[in-house]
C-alpha cells in the first residue's frame, strides 16, 4: 500500500470520527439558556425589529449590477499579472490582453444596450 493511500486513509478516519466528536462536544459543553425570550428573535444588521416582509423579492437589476461588478473584479485579478509581466510576455501576450478587454468591452456594450445599468 502506498504512503499517499495510507495518509488519505488516516486523515479520513480522523475526519470522521473527530468532525461527530466535536458536534457531540459542543452540544454537551457550549451553553444552554433556553429560557431566553429574544433568543430566536430576526436580528437585521443592529435593528431589532425587520422592516418588510421576510420572503419579499429584490429587483433583478440588483443581481445584474453584482454579476458585472464581480466580472469587472476578475478583469482587474487578470489585468494586474499581466501589468507586472508585461516585458516578458511581448506581443503574444500584448494581442491576448487586447483579445481579453474586447470581449469585455464587447460584453459591457451588451448590457449598455439591454440597458440593464439604466434605473427608473
């Protein structure tokens, strides 16, 4: 039996065993104060008592600012590599970075034109 299977094994063992231990160790050890009226009350970011509805619905423009903004994050998490090594790549690497802000110009015209970024 190879080392690596047999590490695999031990620490699977471990897991499974020592994950359940620890729940049970908790539960019995952590505090218990069941007679706490606020205990299950909603707590909303420092306001005790939630406005609106639990279950009401977020206009889809919300998430569509999220998606871009989370697209234009990973632009910047590749732009930034690429600034600092800019000199080794040469020109291959120059085309792709050129390539890579098309497709995301080319994206952002797209919701510019569905006219996802425009509020009413």
């Amino acid at each position: 039996m190879s080392s690596e299977l047999m590490l695999s094994g031990i620490i699977l063992f471990i897991l499974a065993v020592g994950v359940p231990v620890l729940f049970l160790a908790t539960k019995s050890l952590g505090p218990k104060n069941p007679d706490v009226k606020n205990k299950n009350l909603t707590y909303e970011s420092g306001v005790t008592t939630p406005i609106g509805k639990i279950g009401s619905r977020h206009n889809v423009r919300f998430y569509l600012v999220a998606i871009i903004f989370i697209i234009f994050d990973v632009e910047i998490i590749f732009l930034f590599p690429w600034a600092v090594n800019v000199r080794e790549l040469g020109s291959f690497g120059l085309i792709e970075m050129f390539v890579f802000l098309t497709l995301l110009l080319a994206g952002l015209i797209y919701v510019y034109m569905k006219k996802a970024l425009k509020w009413q």
